[in-house]
C-alpha cells in the first residue's frame, strides 16, 4: 500500500470514528438532550456508515469487493445530505412534516437501490471498473443520468442548510452563535469538497469527502460541549414571530407593508408576499374593500373595526404602537386581533345583564341605569319628566289557577300588547315579577295619564289565548310627574308613583291613579 493510500484510509477512519464517537455519545445521552438529538444521532450514524465502507473500499483489491463496499457505502451516503438538512431545519425551529420526510428521504433511496443493481441498467454508473493506470483501489467511472440526480440533490441539500443558518446569523444571540458557527462549518466543508471533487481538482479515482468529514465532527463535538448544544437551543425570531396568535403588520417610516406573520395571513388570505413594498392604504383596501378608518400618524391607539371576511362578519380589535426597529429605521407596528366571539359573547352577557330573561325587555338595573341619565336631561333642561308603574291585577290567582306556565304566558302577553301600544320614546322595563315601569321624558302627568289608560283598555280588550282557555287580564297604574325643583330625585318620583299605584288598586284594580302633591292626594 503506498504511502498516500494509507493517508487516504487513515483520514477517512479518523472520519469515520469521530462521527460514530458523535453518534454514540449523544445516543446514550439523549434523555438529557432535546428531541433534535434524535435527527443528529441517524445523521452522523449514516456519515460514520459511509466513512468506514470508503476505507474498506481504499483496501480492496477487486472490482467485485469495491463495488460491494460502494453499496455499503451508499447505505449512509446519500441520506446523510437531507438528515443534516431535516437537523438544521429542526434546529432553526421549522415544522417538518410527514410529506417533508418522504420527499427528502425518497431520492436517497431509489440511490441506493440504483447502486445495488447498477450491473442491470447502468443508470447510476455507466462505467464503473479499475482505473487501467493506477489500478486497485482507484477508480475509472463515467457517471449516468441518476448519478446526476444523486448530486444535484445532495449538493442542494447541503447548500440550503448551510444558506439556511446562515441567514439567522444576525438574528441569533452572541450567546448561540458558536453554535451557528459549527453548523455552517459543519455544511459548508463536505459541500465544498464534494465541489472540487467534481470539478476534477482532487486526486483521481479518490472520493475525498470522507477524509474532510472529521472536521465537521469535532465542530459538533465543540459546539456540544462550549455551548451546550442540544441543551440550550437558540429560538429563531422568525419563528416567534410566525407563532404569534394575533395577526401582525410591520410598516416602515413611509407607511410601506415590510413584514407580516402567519397569523394575519390566516385571517386575510388575500395577503401573499406581492403586497411587500406596497403602501398600507393600499393594501387595507385590498383586504377590506374601504379605507382604514383610523390615522396611522396618530399612534400609539387601540380601535375596533367590522369586517367583511369570506362572506361572513368579523371583529378585530386593531393596536399600533411606533416601532424603532434598527438603528435608523422607524416605523409602525399593527396587531390585529380577532375579537369576534369575545364580541358576541360580551353581547350576550350584556344582553343577560340588562334585559329580563323571560319578556326580553329591560330589567330592573337596566331601567335605572338609563332613566336616570333621561331623568337629570330633562331636570337640566327644565322639561316634563312623568313615570308609570303598572301591575298585572290578581296574577298570583292566574298562577295559582292555570299554573306557572301560563302566568309566564300571560306576562308576555302584556308585554306584545305594550310594545305594539307605545310610541317613540317611552322606555319600559320590567320592575319585578308582574310589575312594569315606564319613563315619559316630555310628558306631563296628563299625558302620561293618558297613555296609562290607553295601555289599560288595550290590556283589558285583548284575553290570552291559550290551550286551557281565553284568560282575561287586567292592569292597574301609577302615574306621577317630576317636580321642577332641586330636590326631586328618580327615587322620590317612583315613590310617588308606587303610592298611586296603591290607591289604584286600593280602590278596586283596573284603573290609573295620578299621584297630587296636594296633602299627599291621589
């Protein structure tokens, strides 16, 4: 064995311990370890299985033996390229899947079985035999039609990991970046190498990927012990970005769309990458069909806006905060987020809060809450402010007689015969089980005396028809008027009302009793 032969075996076993020493250290370790350490232990396994089958190849003496260690060799080979491709894209935080293992893992396989049987159809090696000048171990091939697919695909799997970390070099901290610097050495010298090899500037008949590879793997192997790689792992921005639950927008000073995240895409999937330079007016428009209601310059504010999205309705709540995002650029930040059923749900506990369950009218808190704000208009501006209180006379007999379900019945009864009965204007609610309330702003006691008398034939002329029978229902009314003097209140009237619904149904139900300041008469 000549001297450059036995350099050429001792690097590629030196190769190939190194990357099983890798291999099996991380194995035994990996319960320590992320779940990345699983990719990187098949990836430097596949590596050490190619190493030891090229040294057994640089020993062999026939034709028949190198081929059978090239199959060996092509068992780890060509699946090494896409497994350190599938370790940076899992490092860097990407979501691989299913579809993405079977399309990387494909092409190494139909190599090895082009390998395997190469002897039947010649796709993989048109020439494979001993080179008639230096004879064994070296090699003369002319390469076939899948030779070339093998290597375009390995080359660019290399050559997309190696771009890959690359490109998070600015992003990364200080803290990671030995770790980057391990990984782009790791891709970049086997890649490399390979490309000289096939430029024809290395030995003839030699492969010298093998011998370079022993590189690679002490850069792991620093990386994995001075920066405590698989340990600690850098989280790309880009991934955060993207893993944000509401939706994104970066502008630059000029207003001009920069960036986005996937979440905006979700909720317009209008938006693609040709929207990138474009002014936001512009793309807002594209995306809601009008112009953005609010003005960009007057950050930072929070807004609500509706939209039509896919044909259905949606409510974002839209945040812009100024944004400071090098050392010279400025600009603005939009978050977006999708509040439609927090909206819906806040209507429905408004609705439960402020309208009565069984009538869907106003309740009691509801009636005071927005006649009293009626109340203190109509004080300040001296105008005439009456209220009712009605009662639905015997409704416990009606309870006591048909039942519950019918008394619920009767309610709403009184309530359409109301609703249909009052003008514009009038606000009523429901006081407290057969008791209503009404609020008259602009109405004197004469007229709310009026309109009282008016809903009380109404009730008594129209029954309740139900599978039981016709049930005949009446009302009795309190009517009073606000005084024009300091000391009234929204209490002290309902007071005076209270007392001459009293009267009215002291005096034998179905009549309407206005409360008189003189002496108390009603």
């Amino acid at each position: 064995m000549s001297s450059h032969l036995t350099s050429y075996v001792t690097l590629v076993c030196t190769s190939g311990v190194f990357n099983l020493y890798l291999a099996l250290s991380t194995f035994l370790k990996r319960r320590h370890y992320t779940g990345i350490v699983n990719i990187f232990v098949l990836y430097t396994t596949s590596i050490a299985v190619y190493c030891f089958a090229s040294a057994f190849s640089l020993l062999s003496k026939t034709i028949l033996q190198i081929k059978l260690w090239t199959i060996v060799q092509y068992t780890g080979m060509p699946i090494s390229a896409p497994l350190g491709l599938l370790f940076i894209l899992q490092y860097l935080g990407f979501n691989i899947t299913r579809r993405m293992y079977l399309l990387l893992l494909g092409i190494p396989c139909i190599s090895f079985i082009m390998v395997a049987t190469n002897d039947l159809h010649h796709f993989f090696y048109k020439v494979y035999e001993i080179d008639p000048t230096l004879g064994a171990p070296y090699l003369h091939t002319e390469i076939g039609i899948w030779y070339a697919v093998h290597g375009i695909f390995t080359f660019a799997c290399m050559l997309i990991a190696f771009l890959l970390v690359a490109s998070r070099w600015r992003e990364t901290a200080k803290a990671y970046r030995p770790q980057l610097i391990s990984l782009l050495y790791g891709q970049f010298i086997p890649m490399f190498t390979a490309f000289i090899y096939l430029m024809g500037l290395t030995p003839k008949g030699i492969d010298p990927v093998p011998m370079v590879l022993w590189l690679s793997s002490i850069l792991y192997l620093w990386a994995i012990r001075s920066s405590r790689m698989f340990s600690l792992m850098p989280v790309a921005k880009e991934v955060i970005f993207n893993s944000i639950g509401d939706g994104v927008i970066v502008l630059d000073k000029s207003n001009r769309l920069i960036e986005f995240n996937q979440a905006i895409r979700d909720m317009f999937p209008e938006l693609d990458a040709s929207v990138f330079g474009s002014g936001f007016h512009e793309v807002w428009f594209r995306l809601s069909g009008g112009a953005f209601p609010f003005q960009l310059e007057a950050v930072p504010f929070t807004r609500e806006v509706q939209l039509m999205v896919q044909d259905a309705a949606r409510t974002y709540q839209i945040r812009a905060l100024p944004l400071q995002y090098n050392a010279a650029g400025k600009g603005v930040l939009i978050i977006v987020s999708d509040i439609t059923e927090l909206k819906i749900l806040q209507i429905q506990l408004e609705h439960q809060a402020y309208y009565d369950e069984l009538t869907q009218i106003y309740n009691r808190r509801a009636f005071f809450q927005q006649c009293n704000r009626e109340f203190a208009e109509a004080q300040n501006a001296h105008s005439a402010f009456t209220v009712i209180l009605m009662d639905v006379d015997y409704f416990k007999r009606v309870n006591d007689t048909y039942g519950h379900h019918i008394g619920d019945q009767l309610l709403m009864h009184v309530v359409k015969v109301f609703q249909t009965e009052l003008g514009e204007g009038a606000l009523f609610a429901r006081y407290g089980g057969e008791e209503f309330v009404f609020a008259l702003s602009g109405y004197t006691p004469s007229e709310g005396e009026a309109l009282a008398d008016h809903l009380r034939i109404s009730i008594e002329e129209r029954q309740l028809l139900t599978a039981e029978g016709a049930v005949s229902v009446t009302v009795s009314c309190g009517v009073a008027g606000a005084a024009q003097c300091a000391g009234e209140t929204l209490d002290g009237l309902l007071n005076k009302a209270d007392k001459a619904l009293y009267a009215a149904k002291k005096e034998g139900r179905n009549r309407v009793r206005v409360y008189k300041e003189e002496a108390n008469a009603v």
